[in-house]
C-alpha cells in the first residue's frame, strides 16, 4: 500500500450498534478519528508537534454513509492527505469491510492548525509545508 496511506482497523461491538442493530452514525465519527490518529503517528511525531505547542483542529466533516456495518464486522480506515491550502488542508478517509471489500463510507475531513499557545490559527507555511506536500494523495491514486 503506498505509504502515504495509513490503514487502522476496528472490529464492530454490541456498544457501537444502535436500536436498529448496526453501527450508530454518531461511532464512525469515532472510527475516522483513529484513522487520523494513525496516520499523523504514520507520517510525524506527534510528540514533537504537540512540543511545539501545535493542534490539529477541526473546522469541516462531509461524510457518506454507503452501507450498513454491523456486529463483528471488521472494518479498515483508510486516511490520506488530499488537499493543502494556505491556512486548512483536507484529509480524505475511506471506511471498507475488509472482508468483500465493500465501502461503508467515506469523508473528507477539513482542518486547521492552532498554535495553542495564543489560541490562533496558523499559516501552513515553511518547513510544514515541504513536510506536508508530498503526503498529498491525487484521488486517482487512492485505492478503490
């Protein structure tokens, strides 16, 4: 896989299903940020970043619900970079049953960095932003 992807897995339990018997919207929110943990751990040290005193704040979440996951399914989270602004870039994250294949849903995650120091938001400039760019990952390239 190229490494500009990371991959994380979950497998579906009782606690994320709703009334309906399959996974609650509100738990994919909850399976896309691990996704994002493991690919900022993937590609940055994460302790380093937060030394300088940087924080990765949401600001947007699109997602689509595909299909249904449901109990003791075993699903993968694919994250990757896809765009970079001046001030927010985008993440896009896939969610597919890893047995078939089949997309559960996608999402395009927008955010920005604070330094939490003042409070502010910053540019994505300089040494950040070489760090940054080659991490974008073209939509034709992503798996799927």
């Amino acid at each position: 896989m190229d490494q500009r992807i990371a991959r994380s897995t979950v497998r579906v339990r009782g606690f994320h299903l709703d009334g309906y018997a399959h996974v609650n919207n509100a738990r994919y929110l909850e399976f896309l940020e691990e996704g994002r943990w493991a690919y900022f751990e993937q590609q940055f040290d994460l302790a380093a970043l937060f030394n300088q005193g940087l924080a990765v704040v949401a600001v947007n979440l699109n997602i689509n619900y595909r299909r249904a996951a449901v109990m003791n399914d075993e699903l993968e989270i694919l994250t990757s970079l896809s765009r970079l602004n001046h001030r927010s870039a985008v993440m896009h994250q896939e969610i597919n049953r890893v047995d078939g294949g089949k997309r559960i849903a996608d999402a395009d995650f927008t955010f920005v960095l604070l330094d939490s120091r003042s409070g502010r938001t910053m540019s994505i400039e300089d040494d950040l932003r070489e760090t940054l760019k080659p991490l974008i990952l073209e939509p034709e390239s992503r798996p799927g």
